[in-house]
C-alpha cells in the first residue's frame, strides 16, 4: 500500500494525467485509517488535532517511501482537499441516516460525527465555501486548509504563499463572509 | 467602474482595516475611507456588524473535532490466534483496546487487551510487558483481576499483541456513580475492604497500583458480590525511557520490604522473599 501511494505520488508530481485523482482516492483511504487511529487515541499525545494527523500522515508517507517531495505545500493542500471530501462525506453519512442496524458500513471502524447538529453545520459550511470559493478563491481556500485540514495560520500562509499578517486579515475577511453565505443558505 | 470583483477587494481592505482598529474609531474611519461611494459604506457597515454579531469561534475549531471513532480495530467474529473469538469492544484503555471474547479452547469468556499498534513491534516495549506481565499473573487474589497470558496472532496482515486476563461481568464504580446508583454504607464498606485486601496482595509482590480510581474497579453483582481491581499496571502509558516508571505503570524501585502495608499497619514486617524475581529491573 505504501508502495502503491509513492508511486502515485511521484506520478502526480510529474504531472502525469489522471495521476491526482488516483492519489486523491488513494489519500482518502489512507487518511481515514489515520484519522480513526488518532481517534481512537493510538497515537501519542492521546487526542486529535487536525494538524498532527496530517502531519502523521505527511510523515508516514516519508517515511516508509523514498519520496521526494518537489512541492511539499502543493502536497499538503492536496491533503486538505481531501480531508473536506472525507468529513463531509462522514457528515451526510450520518444526516441521511443511514447508520441503519443492518447496514454494512464501508468502512468496518468509522469516523461518526458526534451530533446532528454538528454534522449539519459541517454540511453547511461545505456548501458555504462552494460560494465563497467562487467569488474569492484564496478566501475560499483559506478556510479549506484551516477548518477542514485544521492547519494552522501560519502553516496555510505558507501553502498559499503569503505572509502570516496578510493570512489573518483574510482569515478574518473570510469568516465573516462565509457567515453571510450561510445566512443566505439558512434563509 | 470599479469591476466586482475590485469593489469587493476594496471593501474587504477597508473591513479589514476597520477591525485593527479600536471598536470606537471603526465608524469614523469607514466614514472617511469610503469617502464618497456610499455603496461600498454599506458593505463595509454590513461586514462590521456581521463580524460582531458572529461567534468568537467560528470556524476556529477544525470540523475534525465534531468526530469519534467507532468501532474497534477488531469486529465481533474474528478469531484471535486460532482461539479467541471476539464478541464486542468494551472501551479503550490508556494501554489499548478491550474487548470481550470467547476462549474456545476452555469454552469460557476471557477480556482481550490489545497493545497500541505503535508498540507491538518495538522489541524494548515487548520486553518490557513480558516481564510485566510475569509479575502481574503472579498476584493470584479473587480482588485483583486475574491476568492470564501475553499473545499474538495475525489479522488483516497486521501483527496484533495482546493480554487475555479474567473477563468481569460487571459494571465498573464509575458507572455506577455515573448512574447515580445509590450504595449503602455498608455497601461501600464492602467495596472497600475488598479493594484493600485487592492492593494488599498486590503489595506483597512489590507491585503498586499507580492509578487506582473508580474507572478501575469492577463491582460482580450477585450472591458472590466483590470488587475486583482491574488495570493493574497494564494501564498507564507512561514515559518510556530513563525513568524508574515502567511503561505498563509497575513501580520498580525499592524492595517490597520497604513498603509492605502491614508495616504501615504496624504489624510484624515480613522478610523479603529470599529470590526476588524482580531484581533484574533494579539493575537497569
């Protein structure tokens, strides 16, 4: 599996088509088992935080691969990506009830959303950020990188090549927007 | 014409710049940034008073916080090294997963600890529970939780290390406090006694709990009703290296002789047992 994921992470970074779609399925697999491990409190410092499971993840890749990561932010970013698709997906998964008795479930150990409410939000705010993007794309993805991957300011200035300061002001900006839209979803 | 895309831009700087600023001076300084375009005043005036009316942590905690895991690494029905058929997971300890299973050689019900995934192929923790687990089955008392042997198998590709130990059909005082069950004096009483006599025999192998709480205590309900003292010191994952903690929360240190209770109780103090079993820890 880990061989499976270097090559596909070498084929996207050579810009090979179809390439990041396959790594993104691939990530998705992966990541969820990494985000249940940390869950489930089988990584140290016991309970989650967003950055370290990606991290986690960053490092494991590195680790058991010989991958050279040309573009470590444009990877990290990628992850993000799929990070949102994961939560969300997990999110409807619970809204449309659909944690039936005798369902089997795709995944035997799952990621489950705590609450409705919470899962409507999540839902919400996806559905909010498709407009944001839209209009602002930086916005938009300045709250991909630190709502759905958690990251921090400075690590998503970094990935989106602008200064702490100039991320904050957006930060704010962005909030406060994506607010607005939700409102607008809420009506 | 400013395009809409620059409109907003504007507005957005002006927003931004507004919120560095004290909220008394946010008003005059729209006033005077926005000048004479009253529209792009409206915006502004519309995203302060969002801002404010917004919660201070909106969007601060990541969406991965509204999440749990479910389910154990093991499912029900999965077979253990040939043996132990897993029913259910009874909860997640500081060492790893519990679950109850069924022993098909002796046709009983046995608990199953499962050792964090990231300690199972490290030969010095491996090590260290192996030697733990040779002091913790020698504490043969009907208050401590019987702990029966360290094993492995293979699952979904995956080397799996784990204990088997006694399985308790019963609910644990945290749970029992948490229900707001009401338990007579003497009740209590009981429980007590049986934790003592439970820590007792513990102590006269040179083991201490370190992490006694209601969580670890285990009421068997019935006409043979004891509490029974689980976790012990399979628990706590404490810091590995250089200190004289071990990783599964045995103490290691000064000989049983030192800290026996009946010493505290001012009874006649016991000679240390004449070949400790232990005393390779001391020499770490």
């Amino acid at each position: 599996m880990q061989g499976e994921l270097t090559r596909l992470i070498n084929e996207w970074q050579a810009g090979k088509p179809g390439a990041e779609s396959a790594l993104f399925d691939a990530l998705y697999k992966a990541l969820h088992d990494i985000a249940l491990a940390c869950l489930r409190g089988e990584r140290p410092g016991g309970s989650l935080s967003a950055t370290a499971l990606v991290h986690e993840a960053y490092l494991r890749l590195r680790k058991s691969s010989r991958i050279e990561f040309v573009d470590r932010q444009h990877f990290l970013a990628l992850v993000a990506r799929v990070m949102r698709r994961i939560l969300v997906d997990r999110a409807r998964a619970r809204t449309a009830g659909m944690r039936a008795a005798n369902r089997v479930p795709e995944f035997f150990a799952d990621l489950v959303v705590r609450s409705p409410q919470e899962a409507e939000q999540i839902i919400a705010i996806d559905s909010a950020l498709e407009q944001l993007s839209s209009i602002s794309p930086r916005q938009g993805h300045l709250v991909e990188l630190r709502y759905f991957a958690g990251y921090t300011m400075e690590e998503a200035a970094g990935i989106l090549g602008v200064s702490a300061r100039t991320a904050k002001r957006e930060w704010q900006i962005a909030r406060t927007r994506l607010m607005g839209a939700l409102d607008g979803i809420a009506e | 014409m400013a395009s809409r895309n620059d409109r907003d831009e504007t507005v957005n700087q002006i927003f931004a710049d507004a919120l560095s600023l004290p909220a008394a001076e946010r008003l005059a300084f729209v006033e005077i940034a926005c000048g004479s375009d009253p529209q792009a005043k409206v915006e502004v005036l519309l995203l302060l008073s969002r801002f404010h009316r917004m919660d201070r942590d909106f969007l601060e905690k990541p969406a991965i916080q509204a999440f749990q895991a479910e389910g154990g690494e093991l499912r029900p029905g999965v077979l253990l090294a040939g043996r132990f058929r897993i029913v259910e997971l009874l909860g997640r300890g500081g060492m790893g997963e519990v679950y109850r299973a069924e022993d098909l050689e002796l046709n009983e019900a046995v608990a199953i600890k499962l050792i964090r995934p990231e300690w199972r192929n490290d030969p010095v923790m491996l090590n260290r529970f192996r030697d733990e687990i040779r002091l913790a089955r020698a504490i043969r008392h009907p208050n401590v939780c019987n702990v029966h042997d360290m094993l492995s198998g293979e699952h979904d590709g995956r080397r799996i290390v784990f204990f088997t130990m006694e399985f308790l059909a019963g609910d644990t005082v945290r749970a029992l406090l948490e229900r707001n069950t009401a338990l007579t004096a003497e009740e209590i009483l009981d429980i007590v006694l049986d934790v003592a006599a439970g820590l007792d025999a513990a102590h006269r192998h040179g083991v201490i709990h370190r992490d006694l709480k209601p969580d670890n205590i285990i009421l068997l309900p019935g006409p043979h009703r004891r509490a029974v003292i689980t976790d012990f010191g399979l628990a706590k994952p404490a810091a590995l290296h250089g200190s004289s903690h071990t990783a599964t929360g045995l103490v290691v240190g000064s000989p049983p002789r030192t800290w026996l209770p009946s010493s505290a109780w001012g009874t006649r103090q016991r000679p240390p047992p004449t070949s400790s079993p232990w005393e390779s820890w001391f020499s770490k």
